[in-house]
C-alpha cells in the first residue's frame, strides 16, 4: 500500500481532541507523570496541543506544507506559545542551566540541522561505540544531524569512548557531549532533550525560521543499540509524508549476533577492537564496493567468500573475486582484511563471517552462517527459538509475510523514538517513579504517552530499517520465565503499565556472567518455559494492535481480514475470528476510554491465540521458512529446527505465578547500587 494512502492508526487518539484538559491531566494515561521528579504539565499545553492538532487536521494533507506562511501562521504561534511555555516551567523546576542553547545553536541554524539525536548512557563501554558508529554511517544527510551524548556518572571508559569517535568523526554530523550527574536514565535523557528544544527556538530566533518547530525532530537512543542505515531516512520520510504525524517508532528487534553469544556450541566471536589491534602488518585489499553498511553482506554473498590457505577470497554479485592475503594472530586466528574506496573496513574471518567495522549492525548474516556451518548444536533447538527464532519470525512476518505495518500504533521505548520538537515540548521526557521501587523502567514510555493523551499520532517505522538492541532484556527475561519471577518483561500476562514500569537494574557490568548461565540452561528450559512465554510478546503485540485497528471502521476492517487475519489463519477460521471475536467486542471498545482500549484489545487477542493457536504456530514455521528461503539456505541447514514446533505448549492457556517487583529488587540475588540502579555483581559469583 502506497504510504500516502494509509489510513492512519489516529482514530481513538483523536477522540482525545474533546476531553477537558484538567481531566486528561487527572487521567491515568498520566497517573506516572505525578509520581515523577518533574515540573507539572500546564493545561494550557493540553489546550494548546490540541488546538495545534485541529488546525491542521483542518488544513487537508494536500495543504500540509510548513512553508505556507498564511495557512501556518496560527499554528507556527500556538507551537511557539508550547515550546516557550515548556521551556519556562523546565527553567522555574531545574533552573537555566537545564534549558540552555548549545554555544553552536546559530551556526548549527545556518547549517540547517534539523535531526537531532540524543544518546543516553550509564557504563555502556561494550555497547557504545557500535551505537554512535551506526547512526554516523546512516544513508542520511549527515549535515542536518546533531548527535548529543548524554552522560549518566559513567566509571567504565564509556566517556572516554564517545571522545575517541567525536575525535576521529570525519562526517559532516555535529556531536555535542553532555554529563547529567542526577542518577536516571530518564534524567539524562530530559537532559538532552530539553537543551536540544532550546537549541532549536534559538535557531528559529536566529533566522525567523519557525517551521522548523514542526519540521524538526528530537530522538532518544539508549547506549546499546545500534541502527539500520536507512532508519533516518525511513523516520524523515514518514514524517515528511504524513505531517499530521508527530511521532515514530522505529521497527524493534535484539541483536541476532548477540543471540547467537548464548548458543553453547556457537565459536568465540572475534570483536572488532581486537582485530582493529592486529590488522596494521599488512595493507588491507581494495575493493570497489562500499563496506559501509549491512548492504556489503548481500553485495559479498556468504557462499562466495572463502578462507583458506595463504589467500582469502569475496566474490561479488558480478562473479568478481576479490583475492587477499590470509593474515595470523594468536589472539585473533586467521583473518583477511579488505578496504572499500571511502576507507571502510571488513575483516573476513575462516566461519565465511564478513566483519564491517563501520556497520555494526547485526543483520541476518551471522545467524545464517551459523546454521550453514553447523554451529548450532541439535540440543539448542530452542534456545535457537528464544534467542534467535523469535526475532526473524516478529521481522519477517511484516516484511517477508505481508502483514500490515500501518495497523500498529507502537510504544515508545527508548530505540530512537523520534518527535516533532513542538509535540516533544508538549510534556517532555521524564523519569518515572514507583512506590516501592528505587528505579523504575517506563521513562522512555512516559513521554509517548503524553502525545496519545495529547491527542497525537504517532507510526510504527518500517521493517525495512529496524533497530537492534542488545540482548540484556531477554536474558533478565529469560531468568525470569525460570526462577517463576515473573517482572520486568517476564510477566506476559500483565498489562502495558505494569509491563513498562516493573524492576529494572542496569546490568551491563553482570551481562557476561548471566549469557554463561544461560549457555548452560538445558534446551528443555527454553522449550517448555522461556520460549512459549517469550512467543506470545509477539503475538499479543500483532493481534491487539490489529484489533484495535479492526474496530475504526469497514476499511479497516477489510484491511486486517485480507492482509493480516488472512496470511495467519484459514479462510473459515477468519470468519469464525471476526464473527465471534472481533465483532462483538468492536461496540464496547471503540466507547472505552483510550487508556483502557489496549487492555480490551489484549483480551480479545489472547482469545484468538488460544482457540488458534495450532494455525499460529504453523504461521510461525511458515515465517521462518520464507525467510530462510529467501536467503538461500538450503532445508537441511533449518528443517530440523521446524520439526516439533507445533507441539509447542501455549502459555496463554496458564497463569504464571505474580511476584511483586519490590520483592526482587530487594532479594538476595544482586549486589546493587540502589542509588544508580545498577547492578554490580552475582552474589557466589
């Protein structure tokens, strides 16, 4: 479907439009923001946000162009009034320092810079690096682009490492280094954010460039993701094509090559610092293409590169091998090095894995050849599901299956989530709270939040561009599933609050430990626990969204009948589905209040799952196999894994015990920094 003829997933949001102010605020979809360390929203950005909405909603998509002065110029002042007013009460909260303007903010106006991207952290050193580095290799126009790195009382060399990439950046993207010494992710990020708003009205001051307050957009990125190169461009074209969208979400998954750290029988993967270490003693071998992006991967196919003897070899897609020396370290084994024309670095390895220094994006690359080499043991089955499976069936059923992006209306968690300034300005970011928990998680959720109480929409990014995190959630997860702890991203029966705001501690310092005790679960554990529990994240996900799509009207409807009900279940069991499901609860959720729709949505999708869950699981088997197909790996390389899927159990069908997070948090489990949320140590470890 052309992009610009989707119906958008706005209908309960814009209902909001006509709700009184000071009972939005009263609401529950803001029942965090009061228990947050954070000035009050003003009705008045309520009243004025909505306004904002309604004239342009009033304007028709044909006539949304910023740069129609006479159409614009009530919304550009009432954006104006938001920002200011946001501006002044951060001021009377924080005091001036938290809403000063970066020394650069003319220049950077003169430059026309319009993307600005913050990335928050705490000791994320093996993480970081492939973070800046991915976002500063995008297929995007580098010169609108302001990195700001926030600090939060780093002690692990991660400052240190943002200074060696501002050191050697030699793109045209500006980076800005900020330190918040108050503990919190969402302090930092509010950091960030709030100069990066005062940043972009002093530019607007500067020139009289106004529009940008609606054409400039703000993102917030934890310090251990990393990002497709096309997703700046995908989240500037969604924006660009849909003005009455204020908000996208890129497309979400973890990092497949660190999934594959938990295959027991998986070879050590060499890391890029250390081959960085060893690759000087000969000159590196020059080829023709870019090895700039995850794009090398398919330009140098996995069954044309070879290792062996004295000489390496990548052959392209035109059948041209590129022949190398095969260098030796002790630390390192065997290894050849090639250079692209911009100076870019892979490093190919005897596994045929091509290691792009400039893209540390995962990809499918890795995870294809351990299945072609046979690193992936027959007793890891489904830890190969959980940690692997998982990730290809949510990516591929929209991009390989068919399934309808536009029938999501995502989250905003923290993997660059990007806003319009003005609607950022609406009610910033937080740091949210919790009665018995020092640190909670949900900062990243709250200020989405607030634009759907608002009244705003906001898209899900394509599968196309996804971002990848790493894999530190789905161990805790997994943990979870098994010591019967079901929080934080454990609890699957729980609903979205609950599930953004549960125990969260920073383990990057504990993740290496955790991934050896994973690696030695026995693969009956992820089998009967971890992955029937981790599948329905997925599948509640799809089916509630599509649900609540389902009920804003008849083209909707056959929207979610043709291109999402269809793929997944038999054409009877797709009327039985709408007859007996979909339909009669179409009445009582379009009358919920917005907050409680999720929650009815989920009930009617649990209900799907469980009376069809046999056609899912083969949905699911389907899935895989397309994508395998579609990648050229032969069926003896992955049909062992299909084999005993539609045996699976469905969890949905039992209720897993509830453990109050307060209760973890204060077990004997963890040394932890209660005043940073960090955990330092495994007891017995």
């Amino acid at each position: 479907m052309s992009t610009s003829r989707i119906r958008l997933h706005s209908r309960w949001t814009r209902q909001q439009w006509n709700e009184d102010p000071e009972l939005t605020l009263a609401g529950p979809l803001l029942s965090l923001h009061r228990t947050s360390d954070v000035n009050d929203i003003e009705p008045g950005q309520i009243r004025d946000a909505r306004a904002v909405l309604r004239a342009r909603a009033g304007l028709g998509t044909a006539r949304l162009t910023p740069e129609d002065a006479a159409a614009w110029r009530d919304i550009r002042a009432t954006q104006q009034r938001i920002v200011e007013r946001f501006l002044a009460e951060r001021a009377r909260y924080y005091g001036h320092d938290q809403v000063l303007p970066f020394p650069d903010a003319r220049a950077m106006a003169d430059e026309n810079r319009d993307t600005f991207v913050i990335i928050k952290f705490m000791d994320e050193a093996p993480h970081l690096e492939a973070t800046l580095d991915s976002l500063l290799n995008q297929d995007y126009d580098l010169s609108r682009l302001v990195l700001i790195t926030a600090d939060n009382n780093s002690t692990d060399g991660s400052t240190e490492i943002v200074d060696e990439v501002a050191r050697r950046n030699d793109t045209a993207a500006r980076i800005v280094r900020l330190a918040q010494p108050v503990p919190g992710a969402g302090h930092t990020a509010r950091l960030g954010v709030d100069r990066a708003v005062a940043t972009v009205l002093e530019m607007c001051r500067a020139d009289g460039r106004w529009e940008r307050l609606q054409t400039a957009t703000i993102a917030v990125s934890d310090g251990d993701t990393v990002y497709h190169p096309g997703v700046l461009d995908e989240i500037r074209g969604k924006l660009d094509t849909h003005p009455d969208v204020d908000g996208v979400m890129p497309f979400l998954t973890y990092k497949l090559t660190a999934g594959l750290r938990l295959l027991h029988t998986g070879p050590e993967q060499v890391t890029l610092p250390r081959l960085r270490e060893v690759q000087h003693r000969q000159p590196p071998t020059r080829v023709p293409h870019s090895l700039a992006t995850v794009a090398a991967h398919a330009t140098f196919p996995r069954d044309g590169r070879r290792l062996q003897g004295a000489t390496a070899g990548l052959t392209d897609r035109d059948g041209v091998v590129h022949e190398a020396p095969v260098q030796h370290d002790e630390a390192v084994g065997r290894f050849a090095v090639y250079q692209d024309p911009a100076g870019r670095v892979a490093y190919l390895l005897p596994d045929r894995t091509l290691l792009l220094a400039a893209a540390p994006v995962s990809g499918t690359d890795a995870a294809l050849l351990a299945l072609e080499n046979g690193t992936v043991g027959h007793d890891e089955t489904w830890k190969w599901h959980t940690a692997i499976g998982h990730d290809i069936f949510l990516r591929w059923a929209f991009l390989g299956m068919g399934l309808p992006e536009e029938v999501v209306f995502p989250d905003t968690s923290d993997a660059l989530k990007t806003f319009r300034v003005w609607a950022f300005a609406i009610g910033g970011q937080h740091q949210l709270t919790r009665p018995g928990l020092k640190i909670a998680t949900g900062s990243d959720y709250q200020s989405g939040r607030v634009l759907q109480a608002a009244g705003c929409t906001v898209m899900l990014g394509s599968a196309h561009a996804p971002a990848e995190t790493e894999i530190d959630r789905l161990i805790k997860m997994v943990r979870n599933f098994v010591d019967e702890k079901a929080v934080f991203y454990g609890n699957t029966r729980s609903e979205m609050l609950e599930r953004a705001t549960g125990l969260y501690v920073h383990m990057t310092r504990i993740q290496p430990q955790l991934e050896a005790e994973l690696r030695d679960y026995e693969d009956w554990v992820f089998r009967d626990v971890a992955f029937p529990e981790r599948l329905i994240f997925p599948l509640r996900w799809m089916f509630q969204n599509a649900v609540r799509y389902y009920c804003h009207g008849p083209a909707e409807a056959e929207l979610v009948r043709r291109r999402f009900l269809t793929p997944i279940l038999s054409p009877d069991d797709v009327e039985a589905v709408c007859r007996d499901l979909i339909d009669p609860a179409r009445e009582a959720l379009a009358e919920a209040p917005l907050h409680e729709k999720q929650h009815r949505a989920e009930a009617v999708a649990e209900a799907v799952i469980v009376a069809y869950y046999p056609r899912i699981l083969a949905f699911y088997g389907e899935t895989i196999r397309s994508f395998m197909r579609a990648h050229e790996v032969e069926p003896a390389a992955y049909e062992w894994l299909l084999a005993e899927v539609p045996a699976l159990r469905n969890a949905l069908r039992e209720n897993p015990p509830q453990v109050d997070p307060t209760a973890v948090w204060s077990s004997a489990d963890y040394d932890i920094d209660d005043a940073r949320g960090q955990v330092t140590s495994v007891k017995g470890a």
